[in-house]
C-alpha cells in the first residue's frame, strides 16, 4: 500500500509522527499525543504498533464507524492497512511506536 502525501500521518499530522527509521522493509513511527487532541484523516499500510504508554482512543473511519480502545502500556498490536482520524479520549499522553510495512517479499 503507498500512502498518500495528503493522507501520509507525518505530513498530516507532523508534529505528532515522527520517522525514527526507515529502509525499503519498513517506516518507523514514533507517535506522541496529549488528552484531547485529535489526529486529521490518515493512512497506513500494514503495521505493528508496541504502545509505551497506557491510553484511551476513539478511531473513526471514513464510514463514520467509531471504534473506542483501551491499550496498556507494553501491548503489542497487529493492525491491518486502513483510514482513520485517532482522538485522544483519555486521561493520559499516548506514546506508541509503529512498524509500517512496505512491500510484500
């Protein structure tokens, strides 16, 4: 899957992702937000996401579907290519790093 620079979360939302690494296998995320705050319309591919802290999310998807999560701190998630905007809808910062896969071998 190739994102988008209009749907690409660094250039959306840059000041929340930042790239700590990237090669031909993969991006690497960090994301930072604080209670409240509110992502813009994104993609991603494929990824893996290892949460730093513990946090509480809604997604919502261009269908208008909302999907609330409650995430501990140290889970590691398997999450499938899609589109959201993420709101910080609980009482602490979330930090999390995202292992965006590229192409297929």
């Amino acid at each position: 899957m190739v994102i988008e620079s209009k749907k690409d979360p660094v250039v959306t939302d840059g000041d929340m992702y930042k790239v700590v690494l990237e090669n031909e296998r993969v991006r690497v995320l960090s994301y930072h937000d604080k209670p409240g705050e509110k992502t813009t319309q994104h993609a991603h591919p494929d990824y893996v996401m290892v949460a730093e802290s513990s946090f509480k999310r809604r997604l919502i998807f261009p269908d208008s579907q909302k999907r609330e999560v409650d995430v501990k701190a140290g889970s590691v998630l398997w999450m499938k290519a899609h589109t959201h905007i993420g709101e910080n809808i609980g009482g602490t910062n979330t930090d999390a790093i995202l292992v965006e896969l590229k192409e297929e071998l």
